[in-house]
C-alpha cells in the first residue's frame, strides 16, 4: 500500500511474467511458435538435457534438429499423398536377382532423378509383372522425399480426368494442372480400355496436348505393356500418336525389361504351398 496526497493507494496485484512458472511459459512459447514436435516431446527433452548436459549450442541444435526432422517427414507425407502415388515402393525393395537382365547401375543412376532436372523422358516398356512400375513408383517416392514436384497416375485414369473435364468445362484446368509438375508419372500405357466415343476427342488427341505441353518444360516417364508401335491402336489415332512418340520417347531414356513376371511367380509359388489338394 502507497500513499498520494495523505490517501492511502493500493497497488494492483496482476500477475507479472515471473508469476507464471517457467515451465508453463516455455509450453505456451511452443504452441505460439507451432513447434508442436518439441512440445509434445518437452519432459524428455528436458530430461536428457538434464542427463547430458550440453552447452547452449548443442541443446538448441539437439531440439531444433529434432523439430525440423519432424516437419520434413510430414511434408514428405504431404507430398505423396497429394501426388496420386498410392504405393510406397522402394529400390531397396526390389528384387534384382530376379530381373537379371535389368541394368542395375543404370536404374541406380537414375533414381538420382538428374534426368528430370535436365527435362529428359524416361520409357520403360516390359510384359506384365516385370516390375516396371515398382521402378517409377520408386522414382515418385524418391521425387517427393527430395521436394520435386511429381504426379502419378495411371494413363486410363489420367485420361478419364481429362475427358471429365470436357463435360464440366473444367478441362484446361485440368491440362494446365497435369503439365506443371516437374515429373509426370504415366503408368501402364496399354493396360485398361480409354475411351472412344464418337463426340469426344480420342485418347491420342487428349494425350497428346498433355505431352505437347510438357515437351523440353518438365520430365515425363511412362510405362507400357504394348510395344510403343502399338500406341496407334490402343490410343485411337496413328497420326498422333506418332506425334506423342516423337515429343516423348524417340529421344527418352529408354529400358526394356524382358524378363519374367513376378506376379506369375508369386501365384506358382503359392500354389506349390498349398499342395495338389488346393
């Protein structure tokens, strides 16, 4: 209690900064600033420092590392899931010893991903269960984790999504949305009926402005289980078609898997499991 002029004042009794406890205040910076992975971690965090007791440099490197390690693993998460890529195939997941044919070295040198950032095109083309698309999936994987804009999508889902947006007007924001990304990922080619009706635009026609646009930008890679001389009959239009093959594979980098399927191995080696009874 003060006095002014012979009257008594009493001084406000709110709370100050060092009223609150440290910890509680600490908590409460975190949440502000959003680092939600150092607040959800705090006790032990504050634990092995206690145990370790490292200098002021190596506590903030320790936690702050931690916490950026978090949000890049949830970005990476961000990027899959937004880019169409339903599977999580890796390399380190393949099955080399089965594709003896395959050139390791070469696969190995492209999952490096320099070929997309010098905008060339990568064809693989291979029968069924050959693991062409286990390579581009993997491809994709390695694209999100390294931050480069990438969208998978089969080649009759692509085109369907296209064809929609002839009859909800929304078809060049759909084209301009399928030619941005640094790596386009254009699985089975071949595989699956595109459609072919007689008031539409054909398959080769919508396929083709997507490649046109993205020629010399951006990378594309593409599967097929047709042989590329093929493409006329499956995408409706010969004459485009060998528009798209000249933009897109006559000077991609080009691999051809001539090996077993392991689809078909998988099913033989289960039904010698099972037993003559099955």
């Amino acid at each position: 209690m003060a006095k002014r002029n012979g009257t008594a004042r009493i001084k406000p009794q709110g709370r100050g900064p060092g009223d609150e406890p440290v910890l509680a205040r600490l908590r409460r910076h975190l949440e502000f600033l959003g680092l939600t992975q150092t607040l959800a971690e705090l006790d032990a965090q504050l634990a092995w420092a206690t145990r370790e007791r490292p200098g002021a440099t190596a506590l903030l490197e320790h936690i702050l590392g931690a916490e950026a390690a978090h949000k890049l693993e949830q970005r990476i998460t961000r990027r899959i899931d937004t880019s169409g890529l339903a599977e999580r195939k890796t390399l380190e997941a393949f099955d080399w010893a089965f594709q003896p044919g395959l050139d390791k070295a070469l696969v190995l040198e492209l999952a490096r991903l320099d070929f997309v950032h010098r905008h060339e095109n990568l064809v693989i083309t291979g029968a069924n269960g050959t693991g062409k698309s286990h390579l581009l999936k993997a491809f994709g994987l390695r694209a999100c984790e390294q931050g480069i804009p990438m969208r998978y999508a089969r080649c009759v889902d692509l085109l369907d999504d296209l064809h929609a947006g002839l009859a909800d007007g929304t078809y060049a924001r759909r084209l301009k949305s399928w030619a941005r990304p640094e790596l386009l990922i254009i699985d089975d080619v071949g595989l699956g009926q595109v459609k072919k009706r007689a008031d539409e635009p054909t398959a080769a026609h919508t396929l083709y402005n997507l490649i046109d646009r993205r020629h010399d930008r951006v990378s594309t890679a593409v599967t097929s289980n047709i042989a590329l001389s093929d493409w006329g009959r499956y995408l409706g239009d010969a004459t485009l078609t060998a528009a798209i093959l000249d933009r897109l594979a006559m000077h991609a980098i080009r691999i051809d898997i001539d090996g077993p399927s392991w689809r078909q191995h998988v099913a033989k080696t289960r039904a010698i499991d099972r037993g003559p009874a099955a």
